[in-house]
C-alpha cells in the first residue's frame, strides 16, 4: 500500500521533477559536503608530524582538532537564518572561498597559534557550507520522491566522508608532507565556484525581516558550552568545571529559545514547527546522532587499541562496513514511498538496535563481530537519518529550509556529543570498577594502561595489558546493551508517534525552475 503522506507531492501534477540539470547540480553540492565531514577526521594521522614541526602544547594540541567542531557547530544556526536572507546560492561561494582561503593558512601554518586559527576559519567555512547545501538541495527538488533518494544520498555521503578523512590522511601522508591534508579542499572549493554559479538557481526567503543580531550570540553562547561540555565529559569525566558548562549553556539556551518565541523577526521562525514533522525530524536525528557517535567512540578505540592496530590498518578496516551503508539510505528511501514512513524509521532504529546488540557480544578478539555490528548499525542509522532529515525539510516551508537544515544539523552535533559523553562515561564507569585495584594510569584510561604495560615488559606487562583490554571491552558491552535499549525505545516512538507524519509544506516559496537574471545577480 502507498503511505499517502509520502506521495503528497509525487502525485501533484504542478509539482516540477527535477531533471539532469538538478541532478548534476546535487552532483555538485556533494563536494562541499564530503569535504566539511572529511575534516572532522583528517587530523587523524598528520598530528605526529604537525607536532614534531611546530612543537603544540598539550592544550594547543587539543584546540587544533577541537576549534573546526566548535566553530562549526556554534555557528550553525546563524549561518542557516543568514543564507536563507541573503541567497542560499551567495553564502554557498562565500563559504567556499572562506573554505579555501582557510585550507591554504592551515596547510602553510608556521605555528600552533596560525594552525589554530585556521581551523577556527574553516570551521566558519564549513557552518555556511552545511546548512547551504541541504536547504538547496530541499530547493532543487519539489517532488517528495526525488527529494527523499537525494536526501539519502546526501546522508551516506556525509557518513562516508568522516570515515574517508582519516584514510585519506594517512595516505597522503605516505607520500607528502602535513599540510597536503589540508589542500585536498583547495582544488574541490575552485571547482565549486565554478559550477556552482552555472548549475545552481539562487534561493531565498522572499520576506526574510529583519536579522536579528542579538540571537547570534545567544545562540552561539548556547551551544559552545553544551558541545564543549559534552565532549569534555566524555574525555575526562563529570569535573565541576565541564557541569558547569553545561549549566550556562542551558541558561543562554533558555535566553534564546525566550527570544525566538516572543519576537517577530526571529533568527529561527515560528514557522518551522507548524509542520508536524519538523520538531520530531530534530529530534530524532538528534538520537541517531547520539547512536552513531557514541558507537564510533568505542569502535575506534577497540581496533586501535584492543585489537594493537596502526592507526592506517584501523582506518582502512573501518571502511569495511561502508560498503552496506550505501546502500541503506537509498533502500529505506524506496520502502518509504510503499508504506508509512513511521515503520520504516522504526525500523531502521531496531536494525541500529540490532547492530548494538551485536556489539554488545563482542570479546577481546572479535574484528568481524565488531564490523558486523557496526556495520548494522551504521546501516539501521544512515536510513532513519535520511528518512527523518527528509521528514523535516519536506515539512518546513520552503523560504526558511536554511534554518530548517541549520536546526537539523546543530541537533545531529548535539546528538554526537551527547552519545560520547553519556555511553563514554558508561564505559569507563565500568572499566575504572574492573580495574579498581590497579595504578591510576592503568585505571584512568586505556591508552593509559597500554603505555604501562609497554614500560613493564614481559609478562608483567601482558598480564596488565590483558586485564586492560578485558576492562575494556567489557564496558563497551554496557554501554552497547543501554544503547540497544535507546535506540528500540526510539523505534516505538517513532511507529507511534510519525504515523502519517511528514506530508511536505507548501511549496509557496519555491523560485522557478531556471534561475532568473535577477536570481543569478543575487
């Protein structure tokens, strides 16, 4: 049977399909999109040699891979309200010259401090390339069928290229020096430009209002906080200092959802969350965030350092499970145009759900158990992704699917920081108790107990070693079971509560299918 709120659109005879030109325009738009995801991971390997050239301390050391996440996540939402102002299409070139110009300092860096703010820069890169890309690819496509295979696309393709910027990193370091992982951007940000203009129509808010200056900084105050928090936590535990960042997050959080509500030129519109599927996309999305991240948090750490993997082996075998996850999105998209789309996300919530199981069960030497779960789950998360990040642009109005992809993106940088703080410290709760009778640096962390063990040698070291490696595996089985338990809460939910949710909003601010002089100009 067809889920009638899923061909709402399909079967519009007004509704334009897009053609090859939009096609080849989304094409285009993925480059952005593997690049921003790519440099999540790229520092992965080059921080040997970015350490021994410009001689970081520790707290540097920690900036330089922290300062591109918290400018990009910061940033989100203004950058999304900003585009949907002044032209999707003009923040896009904007970004990717901020994008490129910033891959160039960081790649010719001559100190910490320069590396440091370039990766500030990309990261105000990347916030306006992120949010420009999925509202304009809300834009190109009108029909609800079209919409939701791009969709799914543009979910595993973001996916894939977290996992592929580590691996990339590691082999262009084989053969060049540091900063060529960084000019990887520079030749995809010059094509950009180039096609961008010619290939995609501009789009905007035809009424925007006026911009609402203060909420930039409540906003941004909001969420520096809670993701620096979050991932603190999870480093390092429940310190004083991280709660309490936490609490002025929550506070300025409070400030700006206050100022949303009550005025009328809000940065995020009202508008958004008269869709019945907006508010329930966000959160949701947030979940499988949450899911993806916090397995990620183990899996990595399990190959590298229960399994005694390279830092390349491990990158390599953790593209393995890509090859199913490709797949995925698209599938669930398909299955969602013949039956309600609520059973089909709760479905891809228990397939995650399974997937955690299956990591639940793995030993001290498990590396295709381990693939296989994650695998799963990765699988079971890139389709309820795809389904609800569809679900909610489709129901936002089309002028405001700037904010709408902003929102979307700043719960999924929520979701994944929430994930390893909270499975994190489930994890290391349980390890910390399996090695209570052990020294700090044993029981702090695992990287911990492997340096021990190496300074102990012999048997004494293999016998810390193992017990280690035990430890740890054995919290990553809690954390796995109570993520088991999320995600199938999160299925019920969803069969529950989506049930013919999702129909898309009115395409009442939709340009015309060919950009105008006017449009090109903007």
């Amino acid at each position: 049977m067809t889920n009638p709120a899923n061909s709402a659109n399909s079967g519009n005879p007004a509704t334009r399909l897009a053609g090859r030109r939009e096609w080849t325009a989304f094409t285009v738009l993925l480059l952005p999109l593997l690049l921003v995801s790519m440099d999540v991971s790229v520092l992965y390997f080059a921080i040997p040699a970015i350490t021994r050239e410009l001689d970081p301390s520790a707290t540097q050391q920690l900036w330089i891979f922290d300062s591109y996440a918290f400018a990009l996540s910061g940033l989100l939402i203004t950058m999304g309200s900003l585009g949907d102002r002044i032209g999707r299409r003009r923040l896009l070139l904007a970004g990717a010259a901020a994008f490129g110009l910033a891959s160039v300092g960081a790649a010719y860096a001559t100190s910490a401090e320069m590396l440091i703010a370039a990766r500030v820069l990309l990261g105000i890169g990347g916030a306006t390339l992120m949010p420009s890309t999925l509202a304009l690819v809300r834009n190109l496509f009108q029909d609800a069928r079209q919409r939701g295979k791009a969709i799914a696309l543009w979910s595993g393709a973001m996916t894939g290229g977290i996992a592929l910027g580590s691996v990339m990193s590691g082999l262009m370091l084989n053969h060049f020096w540091w900063g060529s992982v960084f000019l990887i951007n520079v030749p995809a940000m010059l094509l950009l430009l180039v096609l961008v203009p010619v290939l995609v129509p501009e789009f905007k808010d035809p009424a925007p209002g006026r911009f609402d200056l203060l909420s930039v900084p409540l906003s941004t105050a909001a969420v520096l906080p809670l993701v620096y928090g979050l991932k603190e936590i999870a480093a390092e535990g429940f310190e004083p200092l991280y709660l309490g960042c936490l609490a002025v997050g929550l506070a300025f959080g409070y400030l700006f959802v206050r100022r949303q509500r009550t005025r009328e030129d809000a940065m995020v519109s009202r508008a958004l969350f008269q869709g019945r599927g907006f508010g329930s996309g966000i959160a949701l999305n947030t979940v499988a965030a949450f899911a993806m991240m916090g397995s990620a948090y183990f899996t990595t750490q399990y190959l590298q350092s229960v399994l005694a993997m390279g830092t390349l082996e491990a990158a390599l075998w953790s593209l393995a499970p890509s090859l199913v996850i490709g797949a995925a999105a698209p599938a669930g998209a398909a299955l969602a145009q013949k039956v309600d789309r609520a059973y089909v996300i709760a479905g891809g919530f228990a397939l995650a759900a399974a997937g955690f199981a299956l990591i639940g069960l793995v030993g001290t030497d498990s590396l295709w158990l381990l693939l296989t779960g994650a695998g799963v789950l990765a699988s079971g998360i890139v389709t309820v992704m795809s389904l609800v990040g569809d679900m909610a642009l489709g129901s936002a109005p089309a002028e405001k699917a700037g904010s709408a992809a902003s929102l979307l993106e700043t719960g999924q940088e929520f979701g994944g920081a929430l994930g390893m703080a909270l499975l994190g410290s489930l994890g290391t709760a349980v390890y910390r108790s399996d090695l209570a009778g052990q020294e700090p640096a044993v029981r702090e962390t695992l990287g911990g107990a492997v340096a021990t063990a190496r300074g102990l040698g012999g048997e004494t070291g293999e016998r810390v070693l193992d017990l280690a490696r035990e430890a740890f595996v054995h919290g990553m089985q809690y954390a796995a079971w109570g993520g088991t338990v999320l995600l199938l809460g999160a299925a019920l939910l969803a069969a529950s509560a989506l049930r013919g949710a999702g129909s898309p909003a009115p395409l009442a601010g939709e340009p015309e299918p060919a950009p105008t002089p006017s449009a090109l100009a903007g």
